[in-house]
C-alpha cells in the first residue's frame, strides 16, 4: 500500500519529510508527463469539492486535477443551489457526497476543525481546503513545491520571510509546518497585532529551523531568498474599522525589490492579492504567484493519485 494511500490530508503537521519529498517527487513526476499520458492516469476517479466558504483557485485547480488525471468531479456549489439553502447541515452534506463513493472528498469551511470532522464522517479520504484560520496544507505543500522546482529543487538553508496577517492567514501556518523540515530561516514580518499564533512558532521543529520576528519588511527583504507576501484576511476581523487599523500595512511596490537588488529572490502569494502587492512587481522575474498556480495544478494531481492509490 502506498505512503499516503488513503490517508486524508489535514495539516501539515501530520506529514513525515519522507511523505513531503514522495509529494515533491511525485509531483514533478507527473509534470513531465505528456497530457494525453496524464489523462490515462485515472479514468473514472470521482472527486466531490465542497467549499463552504468563497474559492476561485483551489476549487478551480483541484478540478482541473481531477480531469486532467482523466477523472471527473462533483461540486456541491453555492449555498443558493445546493441543500444548504433548505437547511441541510455540515455533517449531512459530508455524509451524502461520501455515499457516493467518490475517491477522495475536498472541504473548506470557516470552522477550525472542520476537515477532521468530515474525515471523521467519511469513508472516502478527506483534503482540507482550509478550515478557517488553522490550516491549508495543499496550498502550503505548493508554495513549497514552486519554491523547490525554481530553487533547482534545494530548500536546505532558505531564508524565507513570510509577510502580512500571519496571524489568520492559514497558508502560512501549513506553510512554516512544511519549510521547518529543511532547516530553513524563518522571518516573520507582521504588524504587531497580526503576528504568527505562538502554538505555531513553538510547534516548529527547533532544531531545525530559526525564527526572528520583525515588522520591517524591507530589512527582511535584504536577506530573503524566498519573500511570501499575504492578504490582510478581511473576513476573519470583528469589523470593518479593526480591519482599516491594519489594511495596506504592508505594499511591495517594483522600486522596494529594486532598491533590496536581490535578482534571484522569488516573490510568492497565495493570492487573491487586494492592495499588497503592486501591480508593477507582476512584471519582474522575481514574481512567481501566477507560477504557483500552474504548480498547484500538477501538485493537487499527485496528491489525488497518491491518496487515492494510483501511485505510490
Ligand atoms: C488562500 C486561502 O483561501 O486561505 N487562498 C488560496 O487558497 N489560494 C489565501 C487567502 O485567501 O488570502
């Protein structure tokens, strides 16, 4: 039986460096692949995406997965259409779609915890597609993945500065999860009431990584090879002027990756980007956050054919 053969994927926490390189490895396997090879992959595999909260590119990226491996998928979609609006509950969608017997079920949810309860309903295996503030393993294992592939597959001894709401956003704490295998540099940039959960910082595997704490972001910049810029996370603040306090704390303009002069430092967002990141920085070769994308694509591939025992 495969390393991740049924095996549902909801923190980052729970993976093994061992599993992470199967990931990385699989991945670029897959990658090199020709399409209509890929499309032989898994006819017939059935994926059910629900997303209780709003998506545009994990939904997207794990259905086009799910076709390009020659499988298909079931969405729930909006509240409006599916049986949310009659009232049905979380547990009750779960169960339904998992009697469908789909190979492996997505969720996001706003709840913390929210993937381990539909793991704990389903039969089939469960991705977290992020549950409120905790966690986003999938997007954290392809911001490491695009780092990997770019960096000529080297993640030891990366100093990575993770900037913006790290106090919400989950990417980042899937994300650092992820990076602590590989003795990187962690520089945490944040305003001071959006800083990284201390859980988090004092989980991370110590021997292996260093953390420092700033709200400078050009003084990280100086020394990062790998800069992750975040959105402020709207949604999660109690109100609007909580929300204003902090907003546009953080802008990444062209003249500031300039003015640091490091050619080779890439610049990655999980995106939707708002205001932090300047429309101008798109243009230079350190921007990698449409990148990411085309990686998440082939990285949800190899999740999916890992998971679902097609490959181990
Ligand atoms: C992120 C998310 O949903 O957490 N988006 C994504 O999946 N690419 C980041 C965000 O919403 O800021």
């Amino acid at each position: 039986m495969g390393e991740l053969q049924g095996v549902d994927i909801l923190s980052a926490g729970q993976f093994t460096r061992e599993q992470i390189e199967l990931v990385l490895n699989t991945t670029a396997g897959i990658r090199r692949r020709r399409r209509d090879e890929q499309l032989k992959m898994y006819p017939g595999m059935i994926l059910v995406t629900t997303f209780f909260e709003p998506s545009s590119r994990t939904r997207g990226s794990f259905q086009a997965a799910a076709l390009r491996l020659g499988g298909g998928y079931i969405d729930m979609g909006s509240e409006k259409v599916s049986s949310l609006a009659k009232g049905e509950d979380f547990n009750d969608t779960i169960r339904t779609y998992d009697r469908l017997e789909p190979d492996v079920i997505v969720v996001r949810h706003p709840e913390i915890g929210s993937a381990q309860r539909a793991a704990d309903l389903a039969r089939s295996p469960v991705i977290n597609a992020g549950d409120g503030t905790n966690e986003h393993p999938t997007q954290g294992l392809l911001d490491l993945y695009t780092i990997w592939s770019l960096r000529k597959k080297k993640l030891e001894g990366l100093t990575i500065a993770l900037c913006g709401d790290l106090k919400n956003g989950r990417t980042v704490h899937s994300g650092v999860r992820f990076y602590s295998h590989f003795g990187c540099r962690l520089i945490f940039v944040s305003p001071d009431t959006l800083k990284m959960p201390t859980e988090i910082t004092e989980g991370l595997r110590s021997e292996d990584v260093s953390v420092v704490e700033t709200s400078n972001l050009i003084a990280a910049m100086k020394v990062a090879d790998v800069l992750y810029m975040t959105r402020i996370q709207k949604e999660r603040f109690d109100n609007e002027s909580n929300y204003r306090k902090v907003s546009g704390s953080y802008i990444l303009t062209p003249e500031m990756v300039e003015r640091v002069n490091r050619p080779k430092m890439l610049i990655l967002h999980p995106l939707p980007r708002i205001d932090e990141i300047a429309r101008g920085v798109d243009d230079l070769p350190n921007a990698v956050y449409f990148e990411q994308v085309r990686c998440g694509l082939y990285l949800r591939m190899a999740l999916l054919a890992l998971v679902s025992g097609r490959l181990s």
